[in-house]
C-alpha cells in the first residue's frame, strides 16, 4: 500500500486562541543539564506554556515543553517513573473497566456516524495480536470472538486483575515476551502515556513477527484544535500524556525504529471540539471536563462528531493513526 498524502499544520502551539491569563512562571534560571526530548533526543526546546488537569483532578500546574527539531510536547519536568500510577484514578479511569455499551447501542452510533471505531488493518486470517496498554481487555476480548489468539501489556495492577478475570494472558511489560511472537501488535491511545516512547517502540519492534502489522493510535498536536484551544485542548492530558506527538515526529520515529509506515490518517471525534470547548467553559470551575451543559445535551456530542469528521477530510484532525509494517529482513 502507498503512503497517503497528510497536511501537517505548521503552526506552533501556544496557550491558544481562548487562553486564559499565563499562571505566574516558575522561578528564572537555566537548568544544570539540558533538556532532552523524549521524541528526538533533541537538546533544543522552550517552555510553552502552562497546563492543569481537567479530566482527573490532579492538583497543580504542568509545563508544556516544545522540542525545537521535531515540534512534539512535553512535561518539564518530567515525571519520576513511581509518580505515573498516581496520576490514575483507579476507580474512576475508563480503561480499567470493562466496556458496558452493548452492540446495539454501538451500531446505533455508527450508523449516525459518531461510533468512532478505531480504523484497525485488514488480515486475511487471525493470528496472534498483542495490545500495548490494554487496560480491562475489551479489544482483546473481542479480537479473541473473532478468532486471535489474545495478549496484553498493562501496568495498571486493577486493570491487570480485570482483563485476567476475563481469561486474558495479560503480563506486566513487553520484555516478559519473546522476540518474533506476534502477528500484530498495536498500541491505541498508550504511547503518550510512557515516557520513553522510542524504547517502547524498539521492544514492539522485536516482538513482532517479521511481515508484521503495527498499529499506533495517538492524540497530534497539529490538528486545528490543538492550535485554537490550546492548554484546555481535550487531548492535551497533562499530566497522564507526558508526550504530545507532531504527526511527522511520530512518522520519523517509527521509521527510526525499524518500521515502514503504509497508512497515516486522523480518526477524531467529539472531544476533539465539544470536549474542548466544555473544559474552556470549566476553566473556572471545580468541574471536570465531562461535566456541563455540552456533554449533557447528546445533539450536541453528535454535531460535535460531525464536526470533527470534517476536520479529518480537511486534514486537520486531532486523532492520529498510523500503520506500519515491520519489513520481512
């Protein structure tokens, strides 16, 4: 298969064309070793801007760091390994609970165009997929109806305990697998959440098998409302997203990492627009992002993802994918 054409804003990200007033900047002074980005290994970058959490009520502000070669955000600082499960609610984070939305229900919604199903490769069989960052198993407990033999990666211990009570072999890292073992492997919405996302990928590199398919799903920050909304675009996720992809930095890196890059699209949906505006309209509130008068009127939802279908034919979609092939030698 060819590579598609994408338009890639060009456009720097700031605070956004609704910012509010920049919080007050962190004592002045250089660091005593330099940044690097955790993209591109890159020493080049400038603090951006600040940003909060409005999906989890982590406490406190988080700087947005741009890398001056490969245009990706960042934390500044970066997160200590041991803080990420603190970032989590347990409870309350939609990945570490078994989907409730029955077929109809979903069938429902795609035939009104706002389903949102990921845009998963062809296969002319099943074979063996593993899902990075598979949080209770729903994928894989499909993929498993549909013939795959089903396996996951998750650090979440709630989550683990979840997808393994549905029969799921689910471990704790993809150095716990052997080289050359998988069919597929695909990572939907989990490499903004790692912080060395290069080494991520290299171990993805290994595991697949060679002819391989590779599927990454993550927000980009040059769609049209990473620029306009800016700290309270709905992807942002600071700080359980310690990076932020350019579309192009995360093209180069997979090619970096062994891989051939067939399909690069954007597949956005409500949040994109609808979720953002709400978090702007919460900026002064003790509200998080779900909660107003925007996501509690459903047209609204359903318009929204409307709106960001046509941000995707434009090129300026928010939700990127990216398949790629690991070359047969």
């Amino acid at each position: 298969m060819a590579e598609p054409e994408i338009s890639i804003a060009k456009a720097p990200i700031s605070g956004g064309m609704l910012h509010q007033q920049e919080p007050a900047a962190a004592p002045a002074g250089s660091p005593a070793l330099p940044v690097i980005c955790p993209v591109c290994q890159s020493s080049r970058s400038e603090r951006r801007f600040r940003a909060r959490d409005p999906h989890y009520g982590n406490e406190g502000w988080w700087w947005e760091r741009e890398c001056a070669c490969c245009r990706s955000l960042f934390l500044d600082p970066m997160p200590a390994p041991s803080d990420i499960p603190g970032f989590y609610p347990e409870d309350e984070y939609y990945a570490y609970r078994p989907g409730t939305r029955s077929r109809l229900k979903q069938a429902v919604m795609t035939a009104l165009g706002c389903g949102t199903p990921t845009r998963e490769p062809e296969f002319d069989r099943p074979g063996r997929v593993l899902d990075f960052g598979c949080g209770a198993g729903d994928f894989l407990a499909a993929a498993r109806e549909r013939g795959w033999e089903p396996h996951g990666v998750e650090l979440s211990e709630r989550a683990l305990h979840v997808a393994r009570e549905r029969g799921l072999e689910v471990r704790r890292s993809l150095a716990e697998y052997p080289d050359a073992s998988f069919d597929y492997v695909r990572a939907n919405h989990a490499l903004e959440h790692v912080l060395d996302p290069p080494d991520v990928l290299r171990e993805m590199h290994r595991v697949l098998k060679p002819g391989g398919t590779l599927f990454i799903g993550v927000p980009t920050r040059d769609g049209l409302p990473a620029r306009v909304f800016g700290r309270h675009w709905w992807y942002l996720g600071a700080p359980v997203h310690p990076v932020t992809f350019s579309t192009a930095a995360l093209t180069d890196l997979i090619r970096a990492t062994g891989f051939r890059p067939v399909r690069v699209a954007t597949n956005s949906d409500y949040g994109s627009i609808v979720g953002s505006l709400q978090i702007y309209l919460n900026r002064h509130k003790h509200r998080t992002s779900s909660d107003g008068l925007l996501f509690r009127f459903k047209p609204t939802l359903l318009l929204g993802h409307w709106a960001a279908r046509l941000l995707d034919v434009a090129g300026m979609g928010d939700k990127l994918e990216i398949v790629a092939l690991k070359p047969e030698s």
